[in-house]
C-alpha cells in the first residue's frame, strides 16, 4: 500500500508548501485509489511539516512551490517529491499513478526560488541548469536569517511574471540557504527592513542559460503514455532513482516525442522589485 500526500486547499493543490495548513492523503493499491482523507498540517514550517509527512507514513508528495529547504527535509526522510503541480487534487494524483502528472500551470508559483537545483518536481524547475546556484558564496548580514519579502518579477519589456503583491503574502525563506536564485538572495543579504531595491539579473545570476542537452527525444513505443501527450504540454518523467522531473513537451511525430528538460526561466534576463519586510 502507497501513500500520497497533497498540499490541500479547498480541492486544489496548495501552492506554498510551508504554509498549507492541511493535506489530503491517498491509500493506494495496485496503482488505484482505495481511499482518503484530509488531515490538519497541525502547524507550520518545512521541518514540522516534513515530520508531521513521516510519522503518517507518506511515501510521495504532490505538491506546488517548494524551496530548497523542504525538499532536504523530505530526502532526508525518503519521500518522493513531485512539486510544481497545480490544479485538482484528485486529478493530480490520478496523473501521478498514470506516470504523466501534468502542471497545468507554471511549475512554481514563486520565481524567485531556485526549484532548478533540488530535484524537482516544482512546484513550479527542480537540475535542470543549475545556474541559479552557488549561494555558499553569499554574504551579508540577513545571510542564515528567515525572511520575508514582497516582490515583483518583470521582463525586460515590462511584463510581469509573478508578484506576491498580487498573492496578498510574502515570500519567506532562509537567506543564503540556496533557497532562492542566487541573483535574488545576494540583493536581500544585506537589505534593511522595509528597504526597497530594484534589480537586474542576467541568466547566470537566475536559471541559467538554456542547456542543448536537456532537450532529448524518446520514442513513443518505450514510454507508456506518450501518445497521449501533445505539444506544449508540461509533464513529469522519472529519473533512474524514481525522482520526477518536469519537461515541456516540444515536438511530436508518430514515432517519437522530443521533451525540453530546461528551467522555463533558462536564458532570461529577469528584473526584480524587492521590499524586505521581515527578518527574524
């Protein structure tokens, strides 16, 4: 018997995973859903929760943003992580079983955290390219401290990509934890509470350049469910060690399918607008 957890909220997949306040959990058998229930998150916080996950026996986690924190807590306790979901929880797992979980959405909801070097799922981009790491390097006087800021993330054109504003709650992490893209952590290690700073981060600085060898094709007859996927469609492969990774679907024939493996971010050049408002 398999047990599957989901961040919960109101039937959907919560999309902060150190703030759900509750989890539905699946019994599954045979690659069916036997049964389930909703059960209170009794507190907050990636280790609370990674151990609240462990002492009910949870074997796979499906939820959506995630920092890099958590997913070290979960390894630790050898639950398998599939983040960066969204939607209906129900379906979600129901993808979950049939091998091909779909992010109906973008695969983090927060990004500015660097889900590209943790083994993602993302919720929203686990190593993909990696180029947002290296945060050892970091210092400043925040560096090891919990945060909480409010942002909001543009392209060079002026559109927007993601705001917390918009969300009506602050991003929290752990400066310098590896937590965050590299670019964002190293403007907040030394900022003052209720500073605002405006940033530029080039690639190298956020989710790395697009890499040519994360893109792989694979013929269909292989991969159970292939033939069902279209297009521009996100979905989740596992590696060697059962770990899930999300890749967009780029090219599709009878014969094969052609996956892009690379963080959606890859290669762009992103602006941030950060307000410090906590530090603790």
């Amino acid at each position: 018997m398999k047990r599957i957890a989901v961040a919960y909220e109101n039937g959907e997949i919560f999309q902060h995973f150190g703030r759900t306040e509750e989890f539905k959990v699946y019994e599954v058998e045979d690659g069916k859903i036997m049964n389930s229930e909703i059960i209170g998150s009794n507190g907050s916080g990636h280790g609370a929760l990674a151990g609240l996950l462990d002492e009910k026996n949870i074997d796979v986690l499906i939820c959506g943003g995630i920092g890099g924190g958590a997913q070290a807590a979960l390894a630790e306790r050898r639950i398998e992580l599939c983040a960066g979901a969204s939607g209906n929880a129900d379906e979600a797992v129901k993808a979950y079983l049939d091998g091909k979980l779909v992010n109906t959405g973008a695969n983090c909801g927060h990004h500015g955290e660097d889900h590209s070097c943790g083994g993602h799922s993302c919720g929203d981009h686990e190593d993909h390219s990696c180029g947002g790491c290296g945060s050892n390097t970091i210092s400043g006087k925040n560096v090891g401290k919990t945060c909480r800021t409010h942002y909001r993330g543009t392209f060079n054109d002026g559109t927007q990509f993601d705001s917390s504003y918009d969300r009506g709650e602050p991003l929290e992490f752990v400066c310098g934890a590896g937590m965050m893209i590299r670019g964002f952590d190293a403007a907040v290690a030394n900022m003052e509470v209720g500073e605002v700073v405006d940033i530029h981060l080039m690639p190298a600085e956020a989710y790395g350049e697009a890499d040519p060898r994360a893109i792989f094709s694979v013929e269909i007859a292989q991969m159970p469910g292939a033939e069902n996927v279209s297009i521009g469609q996100q979905v989740y492969l596992q590696t060697m060690d059962g770990q899930p990774v999300p890749v967009k679907v780029i090219k599709k024939d009878e014969k094969t399918v052609t996956f892009d493996a690379n963080h959606e971010m890859a290669g762009k050049e992103l602006n941030f607008r950060i307000e410090l408002v906590e530090v603790r």
